[in-house]
C-alpha cells in the first residue's frame, strides 16, 4: 500500500530565498510524526506547501499523498481529500458563523466522496459533543470563525474543526504555541482521539512540551530546510536537554 | 497582485443578468422637456388641476437649477433634451385592471425576471406592484389588501382615486424644491407605487414594487408615496432591473414616507440596475432621493438597501424624526465593481425628544469601483437626549478600487449621544486560504467573507429578499476576488 506521505528532495522557497533544500520524509498510516527544529528552519513553510498555499515557488522534488500526486492538487481538492492543517494563527472570519464554515467544509468532503450532505440536527448533535471533548462553549455556536476569540480557544476550535472533519493526514503547525497547560492537554487529547491506523499525524512544534500528551512514533529535526536527524520519542528529550545547537552544530 | 488576488479578478466576470430587452409597442412621446411634455403627461395620466400646476411649478424651478456636483463622482454630461420623460406599453385602456388584460409579453418579462405576477404562483403573503418604464402594468393582491383598509396601487390610480391623500402628503417630505432631481422628478414622475395604512392596521402582506426600464432612450421618473397611519404596521420592498445597453439612462425616482403616531413603516431595496460593462459603457444612473418623516410621537422608519447594480448610485435615503421618541434607521450595502461608482449614506435629522437613529453602512468596492459612504447626523436644539449610532465599513477587493467615508455631525443640543464606528478592511489571502484549506471552493469562500461582512445588514431584510440579495452579491462580485 502506499505511503500516506511520501516527501521526496523536496525545495521550496519563498521570494527567491530557498527555505526547504531538499526535505525527505515518509509518513505511514497510522503513524504520528514530530517536526521539530529551531526558528526559520523551514517547519511552518512545509505545513502550508502541504496545505497548498500559494506564494511557494517549488523548483524540485515531489510530494505523494496517498500515492497521487499533492503538489498538483489546489488547496481545496487536498483538504476534501482529507489533509487537514490546523493553523499556527487562525484567522479571524467576522460574520461568517463557526458552526456554518463547519457544516459547509464537512460536506465539501463528503460530496467529494460521493456521501449526501449531513443532516442539520445530526451535525447540530455532533457538534456538541465534540465541543464537549474540546471544552468549548455552547456560546460558540452562535460566534462567527475566530471572532473575538482568545489565543487559547482558536487553537481548540482549530482541534475542534479537525476532531469534525477526520482527516486522513493531520499537519499541525505549532498548535501548542502559546497554550497553557490545561489548554495544550485538551489540544492532546483532541489529537489523541484521531489516532487509528488508517490515519497519520504531522506536528510540527518548537518544544518538546506536546510530546509529553501526544507521544509520537517518530521525531526528526529540520535544519535549515533538510531534515537533520530522526529518532523516536527520546530524541525529542535529548533535544530538551542539550538544545537545538547540539543538532545545528552536528549538521554544520 | 498576489496569487488569491488574481483569483479574485477572474472570479468577478459573469455578468449582467438581467439585460435583456422586451419587444413591445410602446407609445414613447419623443425626446425633449419643456411646459408642454409636463401637460402632456400630465393629461395622459387624466390628472386633476392642482398636480398639473404642481409639475410645471417644479419645472419653471427646475429650470433654473444647476445639477449638483458635489458628491466623490464622476458623472458624464446628461444632456436632459436627448431624454424621453414618458413611454408605457400601448394598451386599449389605461391601465390593465386585471391580470387577464395585462400583456403575456410583459408578464414573461417579469416571469423571466423571477417577479411573477400571477397570484396564484407567487410566494405566499407578498403583494407586487410592477412598474414597466412610465407606467404600473398590475398590481397583485389588491382585493385582500382591500379588505385590511390597506390602498396599493399604481400612484398615478391614487392621484384619480385619493386626491385628498395625494394632495395633502405629496411633496410634504420632499419638496419640489429640495434637489435638482427632486425638481425634475416632481416635474415628470409618471409611475410609482402608493400605500396607505390606516389607523391599527398591521398590514397583512409583505408590498413589493418591481421597477423595470426597458425602453429606450427614456429616463424612469416614478414616485412613491406611502402613509402610515397612526400605529400602523407596513413592510414595503422594492426591486429593479433594466435592459444592457450601451448608453446611459436616468433613473430619477423620489420616495416619500410617512409615519405618524407610532407607526412603523419598513421600506427595503435591492437595487440591480444594469450597472455598465466592465469598461465603464452604458448603465443607469441612479439619481434617487428617498426619505421618511417620522411625523408622530414614537413614529419608527427603517431604510434597508442592497445597492448592487447601476453605473452610477446617487442616493441618501434618510429620515427626518419629528415626532418624540421617533426612531430611523439605516442599513446599506453597496457593492461597486468594474467602473461602477456610488455616493450613498443617509441623513437622520433629530428634531424631536428622545428620537434615536442607527446607520450600519457597508461598502464593498472591486475592480476599480468607487464607493463613497456620506452621512449626515444632525441633532437640532430642540431634540434633548437625542441619539445616534453609525458604524461604516469599507472592504476593499483587490488594488484598484476606492473607499472612502465623509460622515457629518452637526449637533446643537448637549445631552445628544452620537457615536461613530469605522473600518476598512480587505479580504485577506489569510481569510481567504483559511476557507480553501478546509475544502471550500474559492467563489464560495469569497462569497461566504463578503456575506459575513454584510451580516447585519441583511438580517434586516425580510426572509427572502435577504437570500435573493446574498445571490445578487454573489454575481455582482463575480471575478471580483482580489
């Protein structure tokens, strides 16, 4: 069967600076990977290039996804395909209810799965149970996307969006940023509810703090645009302890 | 111009849909204003002594008037003796008095429209009157509106069968002096719509005026009149379209509202007149003025308008709150695209005790569309504890557009509250790539922002005319994403 994710010497840049040199990666289903490196190594620019956001000028390399081909589907196609990027900042929608984005990007993916559009009071219903898990207020029903909301409750909603809409491959982009502890527990949790062996995980983080509730199968280190070093769970610890210039300095 | 930007731009392109044209002989009087167009309008509408005197008064004033070029537009000379001031389909009669009388011709034309007039088929509980260039061709609803008290029916019926009204409230809220296309209007209205709601009465239905100009060369001057009684109840909409042609025509209407003793009287527009192609040729100018006096003691108007077509928008729909405790509202959305350009907002003029206003203004401007936002708030001395909220919003799409705002405040009594809000904002390639990564289709994501955006306006509308504007945004903004 093949790979859910299969990077390939992947090079990206931005405005003619190459920020990704040549990235290499497998994901298997099932399988949950840590990203991790320092500041500008690349990490959030290899969350949106899977997303499909534009402005990344690839020169090389190639990206599969279940085996067909990523790089050539538009943002939309992936994410009905069932790539899911929970934003490092979500943006803020005014007017536009959280509950309707919800229902219209559900049945985006159904519809492209050939299921008919979900029932409005069996969504109502899954919705709040979910909400239940994430620790979200009924009062967020009636919000529009991210509107007035704390740091904290986008990265939920953000989670919530995800624990709705199943996706095969989760990439979070630095969820965990700025959370307290009781935040980034429920954040886990919402993760942990999504592990299965027919679906994989991508977090990408900055500390290895995450990796305490969400413990990943493999952790790798991305510097300056390749990955510099993979391992398991102990890895990440190691990091904790010597820092990024333990990594930086070895792949010098 | 970024990737979502160019997105945006080819996303704006489908087009006018409504620009067709319906083959009909009409009896069009030929081009020209002078004393003896107005008489002859006048006599072909089998006018009494006084509205004629009344024409040719604002006329001779007319004359002597210069078109007003103080608002953010650029308007190409109106030459006002190339304008036809009169065409109506040719009838035997004047005027159909039933729908069996009205031309299939012109019922298609409406059916196409999505205005059917046919009773039977229409959405339950609204009563249209449908106004063809000069004249009303039906008028749907009237004997259950009958029963209720409730008069509606074509204005220039009114003026044959309530003279007492027409006399006593026509001009009472704009006068014939007020404006240069107020002036003109008075001299050559020929159609409109006009309802009286009598004392208690809760008006039974949704009314509806749709307004069509198909002719060519003409100019659509209609008035609208509508009373409410004390503590009355009306909501009224009204709807409009014009054939895509290549040259400009005016739309010159004035709108006369008035509330007495705790009446409440809803007035909403969506307003799709052809607005020009993409360079600029041809459209409508739509030179309105609307406004509502708010005559009595708790005396309530409330102005929602979806201005979404016409070349050019000229239009203040504003009330003038005498009566205590009166209350005026104003929700707009006015979307420009292409060349289009708009100068619209409103004036609430606090004359009473306690009169409170609201203005909620969003202005949505895409390729290179102009959009003005002028209001005017106006405490007078004697309005003690008068108060007013405006909140006015701007959302730019793509680099070559304009926004932009001149609110007035002129306050005379120290115990008014006046409080203004205002944002300009663009679609962001953040907002709009948030929408696609969860799988929503670019069109629908820039539809689902601008819809957001213009939320509070449209929860005014009755139910749906708020879906029929979300759909007109929608293609008025086609390619718009930028």
């Amino acid at each position: 069967m093949a790979a859910m994710l299969s990077i390939d010497n992947l090079h990206v840049s931005v405005g003619g600076k190459e920020i990704l040199k040549g990235l290499t990666l497998a994901v298997q289903a099932g399988e949950v990977h840590a990203i991790m490196g320092p500041n500008g190594s690349g990490k959030s620019t290899l969350a949106h290039v899977l997303a499909g956001r534009p402005g990344y000028q690839i020169s090389a390399g190639t990206v599969r996804y279940q085996g067909r081909d990523l790089l050539a589907l538009p943002p939309e196609e992936r994410a009905r395909e069932g790539v899911f990027l929970g934003f490092q900042y979500p943006v803020e929608i005014p007017g536009v209810n959280n509950v309707y984005l919800l229902k219209a990007a559900l049945n985006a993916q159904r519809k492209q799965r050939g299921l008919p559009e979900v029932d409005a009071f069996e969504f109502l219903g899954l919705v709040r149970e979910k909400m239940k898990l994430m620790h979200i207020e009924d009062s967020f029903l009636s919000r529009g996307v991210n509107e007035g909301f704390s740091g904290g409750e986008k990265k939920r909603n953000e989670i919530l969006q995800m624990v709705i809409l199943e996706p095969r491959l989760a990439i979070l982009d630095e969820t965990d940023s700025g959370l307290d502890i009781d935040a980034l527990k429920l954040v886990a949790a919402g993760v942990n509810t999504q592990r299965s062996p027919e679906r994989s995980c991508v977090l990408v983080t900055h500390y290895q703090r995450l990796l305490e509730y969400v413990v990943p199968d493999f952790v790798h280190v991305l510097v300056r645009g390749r990955i510099a070093k993979s391992g398991d769970r102990g890895l990440a610890l190691e990091l904790e302890r010597r820092g990024y210039d333990w990594v930086t300095g070895e792949a010098a | 111009m970024s990737e979502s930007a160019k997105q945006l731009e080819s996303l704006i392109a489908r087009g006018y849909q409504h620009g067709f044209v319906t083959e009909i002989d009409s009896d069009t009087v030929p081009p020209g204003l002078d004393e003896d167009v107005v008489r002859l309008i006048s006599r072909k509408k089998q006018e009494p002594e006084f509205l004629t005197a009344w024409r040719l008064k604002a006329l001779r004033h007319w004359l002597t008037m210069k078109e007003p070029h103080w608002a953010h537009l650029r308007v190409a000379p109106i030459d006002y003796q190339s304008i036809s001031y009169y065409s109506a389909p040719r009838t035997k009669k004047d005027g159909p008095k039933s729908l069996a009388e009205v031309d299939p011709k012109l019922l298609e034309t409406y059916e196409k429209l999505g205005v059917p007039l046919h009773e039977r088929a229409r959405l339950a509980g609204v009563a249209v009157d449908a106004v063809f260039d000069s004249v009303s061709v039906a008028t749907t609803f009237r004997e259950r509106l009958a029963q209720a008290g409730v008069v509606f029916c074509p204005f220039s019926e009114a003026v044959r069968t309530r003279p007492d009204l027409i006399e006593r409230y026509l001009g009472s809220v704009v006068p014939i002096f007020d404006n240069y296309f107020a002036a003109l209007n008075s001299a050559v209205f020929s159609d409109g719509s006009f309802v009286y709601v009598p004392k208690g009465v809760r008006c039974p239905m949704e009314l509806s005026t749709y307004f069509r100009i198909n002719a060519l060369n003409t100019g659509q001057f209609e008035r609208t009149l509508i009373i409410a009684d004390e503590g009355s109840y009306v909501s009224y909409l009204e709807g409009c379209s014009a054939p895509q042609r290549d040259e400009n025509q005016l739309h010159a209407a004035v709108v006369e509202l008035i509330a007495l003793d705790e009446a409440y009287i809803k007035y909403s527009t969506v307003q799709n007149w052809y607005p020009g192609d993409a360079n600029g040729v041809g459209g409508i100018y739509n030179f309105v003025t609307k406004r509502g006096e708010c005559r009595g003691r708790n005396a309530h108007i409330s102005w929602t308008q979806v201005e979404t077509g016409s070349a050019i928008t000229w239009k203040y729909p504003s009330c003038v709150l005498r009566g205590e405790g009166s209350i005026g509202e104003f929700y707009s959305v006015a979307t420009v695209n292409n060349q289009q350009q708009a100068d619209t907002g409103t004036k609430m003029i606090h004359i009473g005790k306690d009169t409170r206003s609201t203005i909620i203004s969003k202005g949505i401007s895409a390729g290179a569309g102009q959009n003005t936002y002028r209001g005017l708030v106006k405490i007078l001395p004697s309005a003690q504890g008068a108060r007013n909220f405006t909140q006015c919003d701007s959302l730019l799409m793509g680099p070559r557009c304009g926004a932009h705002t001149f609110p007035y405040v002129e306050v005379k009594n120290p115990s008014a509250t006046v409080e203004h809000e205002a944002s300009t904002s663009k679609i962001s390639d953040d907002q709009l790539f948030y929408l696609l990564a969860r799988g929503i289709a670019a069109e629908d994501a820039v539809n689902m922002i601008v819809s957001g955006f213009c939320k509070s306006v449209f929860k005014e509308l009755p139910m749906e005319f708020a879906v029929e504007a979300q759909a007109l945004l929608a293609i008025s903004l086609e390619g718009a994403v930028g």
